[in-house]
C-alpha cells in the first residue's frame, strides 16, 4: 500500500504549482460574482478571528457549525455519520449537515455568499478554488496548519499545495481521483465485447457502434455536463480551454473535435437522445441512464465520471449489473489524462468558530475511524497512515479505484490543467447550449465550434 500510496503522491507533485499562479483571474461562478457585486466586505485579519473563535469553542461553549456538501445518497449518509462521530467525541459540537446536487449546490453557495451567510466549512472543488478565495470568502489554513490544529504531517507537500492559492492554503484535499469513464460490464460480457484502457477517439466511437449494433444500447457522452470533457479532449493537442482574457485556442477546428462526438453520435443513431434528460437531474448518479431507463433506447452502456464515483455508481446501479472502469477516450490518452485533487474541504469567512471548523478538518484528514466510515468515497485518502489503516477495510470496488489510479491513470497521464479563471462559468454554460442545439440538429459541429470560439472569446475579454 506505502507503494501504491507514494506512485499517487508522485503523481501530484506538479498541482501545488498550478494553484499558486496568482497571475489567473478568478472564474465567475454565480457564487463569486454575485459575492463581489453585494460588496463582499470579508474579515481581513482571518488569523486573529480564528484565535479569538477558537478559544471560545475550546472552552467547551456549544458550537453548532453548518457543514455542507455535493453529493450522492452514499456520500451523505457516510459525511453525516462521521459528523454524529464527531460529536459523539466532542459534545459541545453539533452540526447542520446540508446537501445537495451538484448544480443546486454551487446555486445555494451564491446566494449565501451574497448575503454573507455561508455554511463554516464547505466542499470545494478545484475548478472553484482560486475564484471564492479572489473574492475573500475562505480562510487562510495556513495558521491552524503551523499550530498543529491541522496536523499535515503525513500528507504529501504536493497534495497539501494542491490547496493553495498565493501564500496562503485555503482548502485540504480529501481524496485523488482520476478522469474515469464508468460502463456496464456485464451486458459488454454478455454480448463478447472488450474495453481497453486508454482508448484513443477512434476505438471509442467504434466501440459505440459497436455496442449499439449488438445491444440497442445507446452512448451518453457526458451531455450537458461536459465541460472536463471538452478540457481532456484539447489537452490531447497540447491545448488548454482557457487563457487570461481569451479562450486558450488560435482557431475553431480546436474545439471541433469535442462537438464531433455528439455530431456523429446522432447522425448514427448511437447516442443518446437528449430528450430523455427532460425529467431526470442531469449529474445525479441514480438518474444517469447507465443505471436508469426502462429500455435501450433510453438507457446508456457507459458514464464519464470520476474514479471516486465509482462507489456510488455500484450502489445505484440495478442488482446484477457489474461496473467496469477504464480511461476516457482521446486522440492521445497520455497527454490528456491526469491525477485530480477530487474535493477540498475549506472554512468559509463567515464561520463564527473558524478554529473549531479547523479541527473537524483534522479530523476528517487523520482520523482513521473516521475514514473507517468514509472508506475513500471522495477518492484515496491523503494520509498515507490513513490509507495504510483504512485498506484491509475497503470494499472491492474502493480497491479498483486503488488500481485504476496507480496502475492505469499514474504511469499514463500528465500534469492537470489550471484552475478555470475568470469567465469559465458563463462559457460552460454556452457550451452546454451549443452542445444541446447541436443534438437537436439545429447545428453542425463546425458551427458549434464556430459559435464557442466567437462568443467564447467575447465574453472572456469582457
């Protein structure tokens, strides 16, 4: 396992770099935006805060924090027994445990940042990172972390980087994962047909036809939801989606690879028809049609996700369907993948007990009854103790994502991109848009590509 351990930490080496570029502007998620447009006026002095919070909690005042969270039915139920765990060992601590989708978790985030009342500690995700910290609503770690409030001691300086933005550390990484496309093993058995790692552009498609001439079953390429997708696709060419002001391409036909998938997808018949999202939450593991439908027509063979969702896609699938896990397709596998912090926990700046949300982060980092609870669904836990203690523990599924990181992803990827700056979110949701008129037939691919690259650029220089 220490072995195992040191190739994912290797892996990650490279991120702290990238967070701590402070040249990037911020990406305008609702949060960030509508925080600078209430006229955010965060604490400055973080630090002195904390120590004056803290010291009240420690005395044994009753502390109530709000924690909250994204995710599946599996991750709530395990984050909410850890947060009764925690209590259970600190009575005077209690918590409000709120969660939601992915989407309608950022949207609550912004509207509590506009008015200055987010949760004590929140999950963050890389992409968002750099923007919440720009516009001053997290809190620098960095003291909790030299006091020994958060003891890093076990953790990789990589993966502890990971969270940082400037000088400051502003989030711990609870997990690593990687791109993983997630698909029904059992039906590809059923009909002889094998799934290799790292699939260039060409086999998946073929795969697709593949698959859809001897099942019926059609192909869902991250719809609506694809923006990683569209990153790991440029990557393969050396490109990255966005740069300071501009996107990060000099023409069209670097974005027109992405478009072609669905393009090619409706004109064969082998992806799925976006109508059949109309009713379901699109990135809701227990509505994503590889788990969900009534037929073929309806239903997926395969899911682009992330390795630590490979635990609750088991858990929704139906009884007798066996998940697979491999690589998403590229035109140069290698350059396009790479190791991901999954999520970050941070404590935001309107905590009332900054110190006291510190602490549950060091509980959630270094405890091993704690992660005994966990057992790596948010990904391979950071402590190499940790994960040392928790192994024998592991479902078979939490043991394959082990592998899939080490063995497949590690000695076949390259460093992750940036944080997204400033802009990103507006141009996500054109894509979205453009993705969806292109599956409408309203569009070509080379129209998409054309659009994304016109207004793509506008609304970054703005």
């Amino acid at each position: 396992m220490k072995k195992k351990m040191a190739l994912i930490m290797a892996g990650l080496m490279a991120v702290g770099s990238l967070t701590a570029c402070g040249g990037a502007k911020t990406s305008e998620t609702p949060a960030a935006s509508q925080a600078a447009s209430a006229d955010a006026k965060a604490p400055a002095d973080t630090g002195s805060q904390a120590a004056d919070a803290g010291s009240q909690a420690a005395g044994g005042d009753a502390v109530n924090l709000t924690f909250s969270w994204w995710g599946n039915q599996t991750r709530n139920e395990r984050t909410q027994a850890v947060l009764d765990m925690y209590t259970e060992q600190n009575p005077n601590v209690t918590f409000d445990g709120q969660f939601a989708e992915w989407a309608d978790y950022w949207n609550k985030l912004a509207t509590a940042s506009a008015g200055h009342s987010l949760p004590d500690i929140v999950q963050m995700d890389y992409k968002y990172l750099e923007q919440y910290v720009s516009n001053n609503l997290l809190v620098d770690l960095t003291p909790y972390i030299e006091s020994g409030v958060i003891d890093v001691s076990n953790v990789d300086e990589g993966i502890l980087n990971s969270g940082k933005v400037g000088d400051g550390i502003y989030a711990i990484c609870n997990g690593i994962n990687a791109p993983a496309l997630l698909y029904n093993k059992t039906l590809l058995d059923e009909n002889g047909i094998t799934v290799k790692d790292n699939m260039t552009k060409d086999e998946f498609i073929a795969l697709c036809r593949e698959i859809n001439e001897k099942t019926g079953y059609k192909t869902n390429v991250a719809y609506n939801n694809g923006d990683n997708f569209i990153e790991y696709t440029m990557r393969a060419n050396g490109e990255i989606l966005f740069e300071k002001d501009k996107l990060g391409v000099a023409s069209p036909e670097s974005l027109e690879a992405f478009f072609d998938y669905y393009e090619t997808g409706m004109k064969e018949g082998w992806h799925v028809d976006p109508s059949i999202f109309a009713e379901r939450t699109i990135g809701s593991v227990e509505q994503d049609p590889l788990v969900y439908g009534t037929s073929p027509e309806t239903m997926s063979w395969c899911a682009l996700y992330y390795s630590n969702q490979l635990t609750a896609v088991m858990n929704a699938a139906p009884e007798g369907m066996e998940i697979g896990m491999t690589t998403w397709p590229s035109s140069d596998p290698v350059k396009s993948d790479y190791l991901k912090p999954s999520q970050f926990f941070a404590v935001t700046v309107d905590s009332k007990n900054p110190e006291e949300a510190a602490k549950v982060l060091d509980f959630v980092t270094n405890s091993v009854e704690c992660n005994n609870v966990l057992l790596g669904e948010r990904g391979v836990p950071i402590s190499n103790v940790v994960a040392d203690a928790i192994s024998s523990q592991m479902s078979e599924g939490d043991q394959e994502v082990i592998r899939y990181i080490n063995e497949v992803v590690t000695p076949n990827s390259s460093t992750i991109n940036p944080p997204a700056p400033d802009g990103a979110s507006e141009v996500y949701d054109l894509i979205d848009k453009l993705e969806e008129r292109l599956c409408y037939g309203e569009i070509t691919a080379k129209e998409a590509a054309q659009e994304l690259f016109e207004q793509g650029n506008k609304i970054m220089a703005q």
